[in-house]
C-alpha cells in the first residue's frame, strides 16, 4: 500500500429496488387523492365534487377528504364538466387542506 493512499469509507449502503415492490398496488386511498394541474394559466382539477366559494380573489373547491383553494386575481371558472373542472386567471397561491382531522385509515 503506497503511502498517503486512504481508502474511500464506505457509505450507507442502497437497497436494490424489487420488481415485486416497483410494481405492487399504491397505497390504500392513493386514487382519491386530488388531482391538480397547473398549465398555460388554467388550473385543472379532476375530482371536484363541489364549489364551496367563488369571488374573483378566492375558488374553495370540495376534493372529497380535501379542500382546495386558490387565491389570486381575476380567478374563474371556465368549465365544469362531472368532476373536471377549469379555472383561469392569475393564481398566487394554492392551499390544500384535509376536510377531516385524525388518524382515519
């Protein structure tokens, strides 16, 4: 061994991903969890059961176990169609809220 010469240490090492787990079932609940998609200044929600409120600055939307609520400018609803819906205007900000509290699942 040449002098000076330190091994690297040796780091945590990585579990290799099984095929059983890269394709096993999502979790329990995984497809009611909302869907939103920002894109070109619309907002697109799948899932919207409701609209809670609507005024220019402010759209709460009832996602099933959770309410969304964008705040901005401007804001709209241009469809609504079953449980899509499309929202325009400038949007700021973006909540996300569970309608129920505790440990239920």
């Amino acid at each position: 061994m040449k002098r000076g010469y330190r091994r690297p240490a040796a780091g945590p090492k990585r579990e290799t991903p099984q095929p059983k787990r890269l394709f096993a079932q999502p979790e329990k609940d995984f497809y009611r969890l909302p869907d939103l998609v920002i894109r070109g200044g619309m907002v697109v929600t799948d899932g919207c059961r409701r609209i809670l409120d609507l005024t220019p600055q402010k759209i709460s939307l009832d996602m099933g176990a959770a309410v969304i609520t964008l705040y901005g400018e401007n804001l709209r609803i241009e469809s609504l169609a079953r449980r899509r819906l499309l929202a325009a205007g400038t949007v700021r900000r973006i909540e996300l809220e569970k309608k129920w509290k505790g440990g239920g699942g």
